[in-house]
C-alpha cells in the first residue's frame, strides 16, 4: 500500500473497550480482530508541503483525525479523507508556535524496493504534515496516541543498523592500544593473571554444584583448617 493516499471512506476499526472484549472472549483468529482506535479527534485542520493536487485545500480545513493502530486517518467535512501509513512517517513532533501550535510530521513518500537507483541518489521523496487541532491541549493526547501507534510499526532498516552497531561495539580496531584476550594462539596468562583468576574463581559460585559436593568441600576446608593449627609453628 502507498504511503499516502486519499480514501473516501475510514478503514475498520474498534474501540479499546470492543477490543478487550473480544481478545477476552478467545477469538478464533487474533489476526481477524480490526485495529484499534487510539484517539479520535475533531475540528482539526491540515497543511500538506508539497500539496496534493487530488486533495485540495477546501479539503484540508476542516475534519476529524483518527490515530488509529494501523494507520493515520484525516477525514475532511468534504468527504475526502488522507491516510498515512506509520512507517512512513520518519518524525513527528509537537510545535508549540504562538500563532499555531500543532504536530509536524515528516513523511517520506520514498519507494526504493520499486526502483533501482545508485546510492548516492536522492531517492526518498519528502512531504511535511501539519495537524492543527482547534484546542491547543490536544495536542498531548494526539501526539502520545501517535507515538504510541508509529511504535508498532518499526522501521526495519532501524533494526539493521542496529546490528550493525552492535557488532561495530564488539569488534576491537586493530590500531587500538587495548588488547583482548580470547583464549586461543597458545596465548598464556601471566603469573598476576593466574593469581587474580584462581581468586576469582574461589570466590565464584557455581549454579550448577551439588549439596553433596558442597559439603564435601565445607568438610575438606575444616579438616585442612584443623590441620594447620595442630601443625608446629613454623610448618602452617
């Protein structure tokens, strides 16, 4: 699906109490239960940067914004409505400006997975969003539903670099002054190495060691410990 079209018409969509209802009465299909409606609010104006030419500003004056879980849904008094999918969506934010305080959004229209194009290209093709509600205190309630609903929807190229970061975090550079010790290439502890692990490993304990075994261990402790205070001084 695009990630901006106009519609005519809202998408299926429950409210939270219908939703509880019917997740607690075991559906036969979760993946069958309509997205929620998250918040729902009325008397609300649109800005479009580039606009569109199939929805007007007539279009953009006047509607009602429903944050829904799978999508983002301006309805215009005109009968046209905008939706925008969540991943494309790449910011959003409250702009508290004394003339209009709204949420500004940026949309990246991009299709990459259509075209092939080199990588230093431009290829994402970015649009502004302006929400304008007529009451300035809800601009919270729209900002937090909205927050809420993009978060369901990752962007997976974030997840990616993700990854990435992770393995740049583990992998050492080779013009680094610190070394890592792995183990391997018959590499040897030093004398202070071996001291500070066989430390480390008597004060370590073991998930895995029987009652049995640590009694046995107590038992040998208190006869190694008996044992050097009967020995001669000078022998313990």
């Amino acid at each position: 699906m695009a990630p901006l079209i106009v519609v005519d018409a809202l998408p299926t969509f429950i409210s939270p109490d219908a939703h509880k209802d019917l997740v607690a009465s075991t559906p036969a299909s979760f993946n069958d239960i309509p997205p929620v409606l998250r918040h729902k609010e009325e008397n609300v104006s649109i800005k479009l940067d580039p606009a569109l030419p199939e929805f007007t500003a007539d279009d953009c004056v006047n509607g009602s914004l429903y944050v829904i879980e799978n999508c983002l849904v301006f309805m215009s008094s005109t009968g046209k409505g905008l939706q925008v999918e969540y991943p494309s969506i790449t910011l959003h934010a409250i702009s508290r400006a004394e003339n209009v305080p709204s949420i500004y959004c940026q949309l990246d229209e991009g299709s990459p997975d259509t075209a092939e194009t080199n990588e230093d290209e431009e290829t994402s093709e970015m649009r502004e969003l302006i929400i304008v509600p007529m009451a300035a205190e809800s601009l919270e309630p729209i900002f937090e539903a909205l927050s809420f609903c993009a978060s369901l929807h990752p962007d997976p190229m974030d997840e990616n670099d993700m990854d990435d970061d992770d393995d740049a975090f583990i992998d050492a550079d080779e013009n680094s002054p610190f070394e890592t010790f792995n183990g391997t290439d018959g590499e040897e502890l030093s004398e202070v190495g071996r001291v500070a692990l066989a430390h480390l490993e008597s004060i370590m304990y073991n998930p895995f060691e029987t009652k049995e075994q640590q009694e046995d261990v107590e038992q040998y402790q208190g006869e190694d410990e008996s044992s050097r205070e009967d020995a001669p001084r000078g022998e313990k």
